[in-house]
C-alpha cells in the first residue's frame, strides 16, 4: 500500500463547477492545488469534462469525497472505489479524503450524519477504511466533521478520533473550522483539543466560513469568509504541527474569484508566520 499520498504543498481551493471559466484566468502560482468531489466528476463529459481535464494538466489535485458513507451500516461501496480509482490513475490525483460521518440508510440521505462515539462504531469503521484502502491500495485520510448531538456516546469526540487514526492507520484531514464550530456547540476548548491531534497523521488541512444561528450554535456551512477565530487556530497548527497543506473551503455564496485569492494569500501569510517546531517541542506539547 504505497504512503505516497497528498503530495501538495501550500494553499489550494475547492474547484466548483462555477469556476471552471473565472479559473482559467488565474495564473497557475496563485493556487498551489485544487481539490474536488470525485463524485460531482467521474464520468463528466462534454465542456465540462474538457474543462476538468486542463485543469488536471495546470494545477495538482487532491479528492474529497462526499459519498462513500464510512460509518453507515449498508455495504461499502467497491463499485464506486474501483472506479474511483481509476478516475485518480488517469487525472494523477494526488489523494483520496473522506468524512468521518455516514451519509446512508436504506439509500442516501443527502447529509453527513454523525457517528455514534462508541468501541462498536470504532471497530466498525475502521474495518471501512481498510477494505477501501485495500482496493484503492493506498492510505486514505479521514476528516473529523461538525456535528451537532451525540447520542449514545461512551467516549469523547477527541478519544473517538484518536482511536479510529490509530486502530485503521489512516492519515486525518484535519478542519479547523470544525473544530472551532464543534467547541462552540459542545462546549469545549478549541485549542486545547487541537494539541491532542497527532501532528505526523495530517495530510493536509480545510478552513472555512460558518454561519452563527445564535450565540451558542454555529452552522458548518463553507458559505461564508473565514473568521479571527479559525484563522488563530489554523496558526496554532502550524505552531504545534508545522506548516501542512491548507485548502480554502467555499460551497455556496461563491464570491469573486479575486475575493478568493485574497484568502488564500491570507493562508501564505499564517504559513509565512509559523513558527518552526522541532520534534522534541512536539513531543512536549501541552496536553
């Protein structure tokens, strides 16, 4: 199973349908990667599918899928990974992400349902993530979600973390955003969960916009800019961790492209700042 995943570096953007005119008047060094729902893309032709071609061919890629639903209880999807494979093998796809979430029942459900913090669900999981890392035969990595009730939980959302990235050995895309929505909803210390990440398992790293129903319940929508607060925790990552690839999350209310760029040079300037960490001040990060 080769290691040799996610091999960007800088700050990317999420490509949207949207974009595939106003991008191509952008100079390939202002975008180090572009990442995109392989689902929204396999087998899309027409100008649309020409279009994702020279894109593959100008900038690197990462995949982040939406609908392989690894903590759902329905069969794991094999027909939907082999191809996803191949769909990786022909546009040089640089890695595969998936929620840690489940997104089926009896059939799709259209939302990222949060999975029960349990040893069974645990267990669970991480026998998903192997089979899809058998048949894509590579390391994929998971992303810890926003979630807004935990039923049935037996253990923390951090120790559920921790135990699916050690039990599966899976690589985590780390979102910082959702850690600050999460800590707004639960109740709990942002930065001090983020110092109980294990910095060697991030490949890369999401930020985005949310939208603040009231003062004690934000909505994970990549629908708006990006605020101070999740700015100050994509830093302390980069303090605690090491600058680590950044990808700009917008899914709706798409400003400008310029606007965009705008906060990608704000993700160089927070990389541009981080302070260097060496593995012996890692290892001693507060905890």
């Amino acid at each position: 199973m080769s290691n040799e995943t996610f091999q960007v570096s800088g700050a990317g953007l999420g490509f949207r349908r949207c974009m595939t005119e106003t991008l191509a008047e952008v100079d390939a060094s202002q975008i180090d990667f572009l990442e995109v729902a392989p689902e929204n893309w396999m087998g899309l032709g027409g100008r649309f599918g020409r279009a994702f071609r020279e894109y593959t061919e100008r900038f690197p890629f990462v995949a982040h899928g939406l609908s392989l639903s690894l903590g759902g209880s329905s069969p794991l999807d094999t027909e939907f990974l082999r191809n996803l494979k191949g769909f990786m093998a022909l546009h040089n796809v640089q890695g595969y992400s998936e929620h840690l979430s489940y997104c089926t029942d009896d059939g799709h459900l259209y939302d990222l349902m949060p999975i029960p913090f349990t040893e069974a669900a645990v267990n669970h999981v991480v026998s998903r993530i192997h089979q899809t890392q058998d048949i894509l035969q590579q390391r994929i990595a998971i992303e810890n979600v926003s979630y807004y009730a935990a039923p049935g939980s037996e253990m923390t959302e951090i120790e559920f973390l921790l135990a699916v990235l050690k039990e599966a050995d899976c690589d985590l895309l780390l979102d910082v955003n959702n850690i600050y929505v999460n800590s707004v909803n639960h109740n709990y210390d942002a930065a001090r969960f983020l110092t109980q990440i294990p910095g060697e398992r991030i490949s890369y790293i999401h930020v985005a916009g949310h939208y603040t129903e009231a003062e004690d319940l934000l909505v994970d929508t990549h629908g708006a800019d990006v605020i101070d607060p999740v700015w100050a925790l994509l830093q302390q990552s980069y303090d605690l961790f090491g600058v680590k690839p950044t990808l700009l999350e917008r899914d709706f209310n798409i400003p400008p492209m310029a606007q965009l760029l705008q906060e990608l040079h704000t993700i160089r300037d927070h990389q541009r700042r981080a302070l260097p960490v060496t593995a012996e001040e890692y290892r001693h990060a507060p905890i």
